[in-house]
C-alpha cells in the first residue's frame, strides 16, 4: 500500500516537477499548527536523513534551502553588520534570530516536547512547565526519558574505557534556575552573572536535556574551564554524538551564544540532529537550528512538499493509475521492451538551468518555478532509493 502511494506520488511529482507548474491545492485552514522537528517529520512523512537529503540536494544548486524573504531585511542588515561571516552562517544565524541580541525581543519554545527543541537568551520556557517524562539517571539526576537512557549508555561507555564521570546537575526547575541567577546576580552584578548564568526560563537545564559533568566530584575551588583539558572531555568530543549529546557553549562562539565557554555542558538533542552536526561540522547549535529547525524553516520547506503531493491524495489507488500515462507510453515504444519492465521506472530527470535569478545574486530566495522541479526530483531520488532498499 504505502509502496503503491509512493509511487504513484512520484509519477505524479515527476509530470509536476518536468512542467514546472504546481498544483496548488488550497491549504486546510482549520488544522492545529503543526510545530517542531518532529511534527514537521511526521506531518510530510519524511525521515530525518530525507529531509536532509532534500535540503542538501536544494543547496547543491545554490539556492539556499534556509532562506525566509521575511528574514530579507534582516539578513542585509546582518551581513552588513558583519561583513566576514558567509552568508550561509548569515541566514543561519538571524532564523535563528542571533542578530535580535539578547534577551531583548524573546520568544517562547514553541516545541516543548521536541528534544531538539532550541532554548537560550531569545527562547523561552514557561515557568510552569516541566517535562512529564522524567528518569532518574542515577544519584537522584532527572532528565527526560530518551536524554536518561542514551545519557546512561554514554556514561557506561566512558566508565568502560576507564574514564570517571560525576554527574553535578541535570534538570533544574524554573524556581530553582530563578534563584541561582538571582544570587549570582547580587554577587557578581549583570553582565556577569548573564555570562555565567541563564535566566530563569532561558536555561537547558529546565528542559531535562542538559547534564553538567565533570571527571570528579564537584568542590567549589574547581575552576571547571579544567575539565576541558581531560580525557573525559576528549572522550566526550570525539563521541557524545553517537549518543545525541552536543557541546552546547564551544569556545569559538561565545559572543553568538552568550555564555563562558561550558566543556561541562552536554546537551541531548538526539543523535540524528548531534550525528547531523557532527557529520556538517556545526558546532553551535543555533546555526544548525537556524538551518535546519527554525519553524519557519521547517514551515516553507513543508508547504512546498505537500503542496506537491495534494493532488495525489483526494483520488484513490485506481483512478490515479488513470492518470499515469502508461498506455501513451506503450504506444511510442516497441512493446518487447516494455512488456517486461517494472511499472514505473522513472528515468533521472535533470532539471532546465534555472532562469537567471532577478536582483541580489547573493540573497536570492528559492524561486518556485525553480524550487519545485528540485523538490520534485530529490523526493523522486528518495522514493527510489527506498524501494531499492526495501
Ligand atoms: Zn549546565
């Protein structure tokens, strides 16, 4: 069944994608906003390595898969700002509203329950909300079900290359996190304490995701920037990944996410989006958020592929082999040949060029009448790319 919707969904993206001419069915209005990582995965049906793929196989081209025009202004302004950064890392960061500045004009998580959920000085939790999944990772150390379980193989697999790993903190509640920053705030005055502290609502550590670990019990005379100078932290750098843990504060980009450099502070966001980074070589999490999990983002990329498809779904299985134009097929073929084929085998369809892109060469959009044919093409290469793997 779902073998038959594929491929009739194919035949149909590859007319659509050779006349360049969508057909545009009217969007349902009344459905629940669809938000996050996850809901974008399950709403288009992709994998996470086909929504990769696809937006890899858009870039490919030149145009870039990032790109929001309501983000133009901001972009421009940005780049102007910052002349050295690449306009890929440019888009990257103001989807992720980096060029906001911090805790100036913030916005709450609209994907709490997502583990790649993104919270820092421009995205907020709610003060009352706290995961409803918690596990005790051990010594009494919450953290969400899935972080828990891949936190705990990971400490195992350290452990079992003779490393120690001492657990200091795990979730932490938004009274808590209130207090801690507030305390260090009458110590240390603002600019400090930010540098060192989030905000109540503003930390990691309320989404049950984040785990500050050291090689030994914690004591107040540690300077913890050490622990980067450990074969833990080594460890940890070479392989968190395989169990979805990602360095959230690295050194180079203190200034973009705002924080002193944290070797401490690992951060589960699942091991596909920590493979994807590793695997891109992002090592700030807001870049790849802004690349790749920016609602908005998600939001273009999942109008344009249903869109493609909605035309396939109101008919039903029989009618929709009408459409197939097998018979005009037969007719310009010799039928020997045809006759033992598989029904459908698409041949590779290469796109025309692209019309010359009007105005800024580096700012374009991805232009419908060239995005299209695209999308088209990648879902086709990964529609067969999992009938051969079936
Ligand atoms: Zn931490």
């Amino acid at each position: 069944m779902k073998k038959k919707t594929s491929t009739i969904i194919l035949a149909l993206l590859i007319v659509l994608g050779v006349l360049g001419q969508p057909a545009f069915a009217a969007p349902e209005e009344d459905e629940a906003p669809i938000v996050g990582l996850s809901g974008f995965l399950s709403e288009t049906e992709l994998t996470f390595e086909e929504y990769m793929a696809l937006m890899a196989s858009i870039a490919r081209t030149g145009e870039h898969p990032h790109f929001l025009e309501e983000n133009k202004q901001r972009y421009d302004a940005y780049r102007s700002e910052n002349p050295d950064v690449p306009v890929d890392k440019v888009i990257a960061y103001v989807n992720a509203d980096i060029d906001k500045g911090f805790y100036i004009d913030i916005q709450e998580v609209p994907n709490l329950n997502d583990v790649s959920l993104l919270v820092n000085k421009n995205f907020s939790l709610p003060p009352d909300w706290s995961p409803d999944d918690f596990v005790n990772t051990g010594g009494g150390h919450m953290m969400r079900e899935e972080a828990a379980e891949n936190f705990n193989l990971m400490r195992d697999a350290m452990v079992g290359d003779g490393l120690k790993v001492y657990v200091i903190i795990t979730y932490r509640s938004y009274s808590a996190q209130r207090n801690t920053h507030g305390n260090a705030l009458n110590q240390h005055g603002s600019a400090l304490a930010d540098r060192n502290w989030a905000r109540a609502g503003h930390s990691e550590h309320q989404t049950g995701l984040a785990a500050d670990i050291l090689h030994k019990a914690f004591d107040k005379s540690m300077h913890n920037a050490r622990y980067q100078n450990t074969k833990e932290f080594e460890w940890l750098t070479e392989n968190a990944y395989n169990y979805g843990f990602i360095l959230r504060y690295p050194d180079q980009y203190k200034d973009l996410h705002g924080y002193v450099f944290e070797p401490w502070h690992w951060r589960y966001v699942g091991i596909d989006v920590a493979t994807a980074m590793h695997n891109e070589e992002i090592a700030l999490f807001e870049e790849f958020y802004g690349r790749y999990l920016a609602q908005g983002v998600l939001d273009k990329t999942r109008e344009f592929i249903l869109q493609q498809r909605a035309p396939a779904e109101p008919e039903e299985e029989e009618e929709i082999e009408e459409d197939v134009p097998e018979e005009q097929i037969i007719e310009e073929t010799p039928p020997d040949e045809i006759v033992d084929q598989p029904a459908v085998t698409p041949p590779p369809v290469i796109p025309d060029p692209p019309e010359p892109v009007r105005e800024d060469p580096v700012m374009r959009g991805f232009g419908v009448t060239f995005f299209i044919p695209l999308v088209c093409i990648a879902l086709g290469g990964i529609v067969v790319f999992r009938k051969r793997h079936n």
